[in-house]
C-alpha cells in the first residue's frame, strides 16, 4: 500500500477513495505493529526461558 499511496495523484482522488485509502494504509501500519509485538514477545520468552534455565 506505501508503494501505493506514493503513486497516487491525491487530487485526482474522491473523498471516499482517500478515506480507503487512508484505512488501507492504517491496517497496514496496525499489521506492522502486530508483526514486531510478536517478535517482541518471542524475544522476551526466550530471554525468561534462558534466565530460568541459568538460575536452577
């Protein structure tokens, strides 16, 4: 979709084209964020995991 969004002539645009544009570019970021929450969260797993396993 930033590819998209970096093509598009917003003038030539409706209002209600730019608004689904602007969801579509929303829903991307929010996937974005999703993605790295994940991560994060598999990140702190191992390093608990690791901890527990160094501290028996």
């Amino acid at each position: 979709i930033m590819d998209e969004l970096k093509e598009t002539d917003f003038m030539d645009l409706t209002w209600q084209e730019s608004i689904g544009l602007l969801i579509d570019s929303q829903n991307e970021i929010i996937r974005e964020i999703n993605t790295i929450n994940e991560l994060n969260r598999l990140a702190i797993n191992a390093a608990n995991n690791n901890f527990l396993r160094t501290t028996k």
